[in-house]
C-alpha cells in the first residue's frame, strides 16, 4: 500500500517546453491548471486541445492530465478509460508509470474492470464493446 501511495504522489513531469513553440506553451498552460487544483477549467481545456486535433506531439500527456482531471473531478470511469488509453502507449512512453497506478486506482473506486473500445477504429458509429481494464495494460505488447 506504501508503495501504491508513493507512487500516486509522484513529482509533477518536467515540462521540457521550448518557449518559442506557441502549441508547447497552450499545453504547458493548461497543465498549469492542474497543477494550480483548478481540475474543471483545466479538463474543458485539455478537452479543447485534443477535440482540436493539431497537438498530436502532446497527444499521451494531454490526456493524462485530463484523466487526472476527471479523476479528481470524480468521474472516475471517464478517468479510467483515458488512464488505459495512456497505458496501451507501453512503457516507452514517459506518462507510463504514472498512469498505471491511476489506472489500477480507478478500477478499484469503478468496481468495473472494463473500459470501451471501438470495436473497428476506423467506423466509430458501429458501436462499442466492453474488454478487460488488464488488456488495456498488456496490449501495449501487442503494438
């Protein structure tokens, strides 16, 4: 549990923002949000942000901030789902390890171990179908 609780409060992510890149400062402001418990007006941004579509280089790190968000906001399937997606990333990607306790954290407070999936990517009208919350962690594998 000890271990859990430390890795839950891990140190904010450096930024590593170049001043001159006007899209990093947009996201570095909306993260700010976060950062300052200000979780309503920071989600409605980051959703902004990614319903946008031109920051694709702050795709992972945006929706971690946004399933911290709505984690914080209470809407903890919402967080799961976008915490799984943040995990299906695979280790390589340096929002892994933060999102994976979050993860297990919003199974536990859902009681649902599922999270939805398109079930074809590219025709997202057909419906949804629910998986295991666990393929989100191991199918990082697969990509």
């Amino acid at each position: 549990m000890m271990m859990l609780l430390a890795l839950l409060s891990a140190p904010a992510l450096s930024s590593g923002c170049d001043p001159t890149n006007v899209k990093c400062l947009e996201v570095e402001a909306v993260v700010d949000e976060v950062r300052g418990h200000r979780y309503l007006t920071a989600s409605k941004g980051l959703h902004d942000l990614l319903v946008a579509g031109n920051h694709d280089m702050h795709r992972t790190k945006l929706q971690y901030y946004l399933a911290k968000s709505l984690y914080e906001l209470r809407l903890y399937h919402s967080a799961q789902h976008l915490y799984s997606q943040v995990v299906r990333r695979g280790p390589k990607s340096p929002y892994f390890e933060h999102a994976m306790p979050w993860l297990v954290v919003a199974i536990a407070k859902t009681g649902d171990g599922f999270t939805s999936r398109p079930v074809d990517r590219n025709v997202r009208d057909r419906g949804r179908r629910c998986e295991p919350a666990w393929y989100a962690i191991a199918s990082w594998r697969d990509s």
